[in-house]
C-alpha cells in the first residue's frame, strides 16, 4: 500500500490558500501553475476534469480556480463524468498547445489536502523528510530517546517548523476572528446563513464548563469552515472541507486554560503528525475515502493535539486519536450540490466535540484498549475503498441525492 519508505513534511498537511476545496480547487490551481510554469510559450490550455473533480467540480468552483490560474491565456475546460478506470477518483488531464502543436500533456491527480501527483513523474524519496511511517515506530523512537511527538517533528523536519507552525496558526485564528465578524448568506445557491456569531452570541454569556464549551467550539468551528466555503482564505487541516476542526479545539482550549501559543505550536505538530500518518498509510481525501478520511482524519488531528496539551503521555495521545478516528470509520461524503455546506459545516462543529469527548475516553481507558492507532487508520482505508462511489464526494448518493429529488418535486 505503501509507495514511499517514509513520510513527507507535515507543511503538506497545513496549506495556507482559500477554499473551499484543497483537492477541487487547492490541487487542481497547483497542477495548472505548474504546467504554465513549465510551458511557457503555450498560447492556449485545454484541462479535462475525471471523476469526482468532474463530478462535484461545479460546486467546488474548480473551473473558476483553474481559469483563475491560466488569468490571461484562454483555457478549455471539459467535464467528463463517464470515464471510468481512472489512477485516482479526483483525475485531470492538461494540455498545454502552441497554435495546433501540442507541447506538452499531462495527467494530474489531485490527492487531498492540496496535494498533486503527476502520473509518470514519482516523486523522490529524498523528499521525504520522516524515515517512520507508522505511528508503532514513532512510539518506539521517542521512548528509545526520551523525546515527545513534537519533539520528535522538529528533529525530523529541521529549522524552520516552528516558524512556519506559528504562521499556520495565525492564519486560523485570523480565519476565526473572519468568519465571526462576517454575516449574511454563503455564495453557492443553497441560501445558507452563516451562524458563527450566533452561536457565539449564545455561547459568550456563559461560564466556563460543557455547555459553553459546546457553544464556543461549535462558533469557531462554524466560523472557519463558512470562511472556507465562501472562498475565503484559511489553512487545510488536514483538508479544507475539515479545516474547522483543529481550530475550534485549539482556540477555545487556549481561551478556557489558558495554554500559551508556543504549546499550540507544539499541539499543531503533533497534530500534523497523525495527519501525516493518515495520509501516509490510507487517504485524507473525500473522493477517495469519503468523509471518513477528511473530518474523520481532522478530529484525530484535533484529539491528539488536545491530549498534548493536557499532558498526556504517547500511549494516550494514540489513545485519543484513535478513538476520534474509529468512530468516524464509514462517515460518507454526500455534499449537497457538490458544495462544501451541508453537511461538512456542521460536521466540523459535530467532529469538534467529539475530538475533545475522545480525548476524555482516553484519559479513561487507554490501558484496556484494544485497538491501536495504526490499525484504526488500515481500516479506515480498506472502508473507504469499500465504499460505494456515490458516497465518495461525487454527490451521486445520500443527502446529495435526496436533496435533489426533493428540489426537483420528487419522492419526498
Ligand atoms: S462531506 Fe466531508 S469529505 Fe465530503 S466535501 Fe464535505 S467535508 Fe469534505
């Protein structure tokens, strides 16, 4: 399963752009810059979308992301939704043409989290910058010296994490603070008000305990993710369409007790280390996996970063996300008119809470456990394979599909 002896940098898992999408718009935008970089004479692109990037690509505003990248050169973009026996669910093909000679063509798959690999072009693995790829052997290291999970990510990622940490997690509490200050309806056409200030509103007046807790981290979480699904700029955590969870743990738990920003930074690398790890071993991408491997994958995330920060030691902390991703195993991806609204922003409020129960659990329980981390990420990808296609991000089935027969005066 396996394609690379090791792990790449957990920058991959925290990119910094705009939503709604990292791999319908995020990935998609990467491949066409790239391809205009490398061909620079071209006067013209042509860009086939397969699979679900054909499929839920119109919600996911792809073909705007893709003319935005090209700007001034004009570009042909066709949707296929037939074509199957593809490399990858999310599959596109660019041409780049110079009059009627073709220069160059390439076949792009975009995996999650913004990520791209571009088919017959491997990457190396001298860009692997983790020489563990399960969370087993990571264990073993940081006991063998003495060290905890970030600071075993520092020392596998050199000068520069922690900058690029603290960045990262400005940028969410700038999404934050965003979409609380914004009002009104989300683009799209599903007439969805926000209700991060509303929530927040309800949640403000409150003490300290589990009902404000639920308000506050249901505020954050909605905060970000209508930021994303507006278009607006955010980090993917480890996607964009989960990129609500992570922050609204973080920052109500730095506003409840009272953690500094250099132990949030600490919490973003362990954090970005069970992404890594999901994404190593299975999937963080919708298309491929359903919902499982994107919100499943951010409460992991977010677990293991609070069980940090709560001064667990490495079993709990595998513990915690464990737990988080367990109970998310067969989560579907049915979002309605292929865009990212409902349900993925209200899971992200959903997945918050349950991030911060599981670590509760583990405090609990962790030495009756039976299940090991890297067991719950094998299952989550051999589920996600087993998934139907309609439930993986094409909006053929689920709440996608009835929504539609009901719009459209249908069976309910
Ligand atoms: S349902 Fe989940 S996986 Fe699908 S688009 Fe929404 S957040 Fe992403």
């Amino acid at each position: 399963m396996k394609k690379y002896a090791g792990m790449f940098s957990i920058k991959e898992i925290y990119r910094i752009g705009r939503g709604p999408s990292s791999s319908h718009t995020m990935g998609p935008e990467k491949a066409c810059k790239e391809m205009r970089k490398q061909n620079p004479e071209a006067d013209r692109f042509s860009v086939t979308l397969y699979g679900s990037l054909a499929k839920t690509g119109k919600g996911h505003r792809t073909d705007y992301a893709i003319e935005q990248t090209f700007g001034e050169i004009p570009v042909d973009i066709r949707f296929d939704y037939d074509k199957e026996d593809l490399p990858h669910p999310n599959t596109m093909e660019i041409i780049a043409y110079r009059g009627e000679t073709e220069l160059s063509k390439k076949t792009v798959c975009s995996v999650g989290g913004g990520a791209i690999e571009v088919l017959g072009e491997p990457r190396t693995q001298s860009e692997t910058v983790y020489p563990e790829t399960l969370y087993k052997e990571i264990e073993e290291r940081c006991q063998r010296e003495g060290i905890s999970l970030s600071d075993y990510v520092k020392h596998c990622e050199g000068a520069g994490i922690d900058d690029y940490l603290k960045k990262v997690w400005q940028r969410m509490k700038d999404t934050i603070h965003a979409g609380m200050n914004h009002e009104g309806e989300i683009p799209g056409g599903l007439e969805i008000q926000r209700k991060a200030g509303i929530l927040l509103k309800q949640g403000q007046g409150k003490a300290f305990g589990h009902e404000k807790a639920i308000y506050m981290m249901s505020a954050y979480a909605y905060a970000a993710s209508e930021e994303n699904a507006s278009g607006e700029k955010m980090v993917t955590a480890p996607t964009c369409g989960a990129s609500g969870v992570l922050p609204a743990v973080l920052y109500f738990k730095q506003q409840e007790l009272g953690y500094t920003d250099e132990e949030i930074i600490d919490a973003l690398a362990t954090a970005g280390l069970i992404g890594n790890l999901i994404k190593t071993n299975a999937s963080i991408s919708g298309a491929e996996c359903g919902c499982q491997a994107e919100i499943g994958s951010a409460c992991a995330m977010a677990a293991a970063a609070f069980a940090q920060l709560k001064g667990f030691g490495l079993t709990q902390i595998e513990c915690a996300a464990e737990i988080a991703l367990e109970h998310h195993l067969g989560l579907t991806c049915d979002p309605v008119c292929g865009l990212v609204q409902i349900p993925c922003i209200e899971r992200n409020a959903v997945a918050a809470m349950r991030a911060v129960d599981a670590v509760s659990l583990a405090e609990m329980l962790y030495e009756q456990r039976k299940i090991s981390l890297d067991v719950a990420i094998q299952t989550m990808y051999e589920t996600g394979k087993d998934l139907s296609v309609r439930y993986r991000e094409t909006s053929e089935g689920g709440l996608a599909k009835l929504y539609q027969e009901k719009q459209e005066g249908g069976k309910r």
